[in-house]
C-alpha cells in the first residue's frame, strides 16, 4: 500500500489504484468501479 488515509476513507496501491472505504475504486486510467454495497431486506 502505499498510502493510506482510514479517516478520510480512502487508500493508494502502489499499483495506482484508489480504493474507498465504500468499496469503490478508480483505476489509474480513469475508469470507475462502482461500489459494491450488500443488499439489505427489510424485515
């Protein structure tokens, strides 16, 4: 890793890719990956 910011929920790879803490990411080519949340069932 090579940078990392928990309180501003984001992570560099050292390969260029931001990952979120929304499970999100953005390649070093500007494409988008969407986050990938868990799908909730109310009760």
């Amino acid at each position: 890793m090579a940078a990392s910011h928990p309180d501003q929920g984001w992570s560099l790879l050292c390969n260029g890719v931001l990952i979120f803490e929304d499970t999100g990411e953005l390649l070093p080519d500007g494409r988008v990956v969407a986050p990938r949340r868990p799908v909730t069932v109310a009760a």
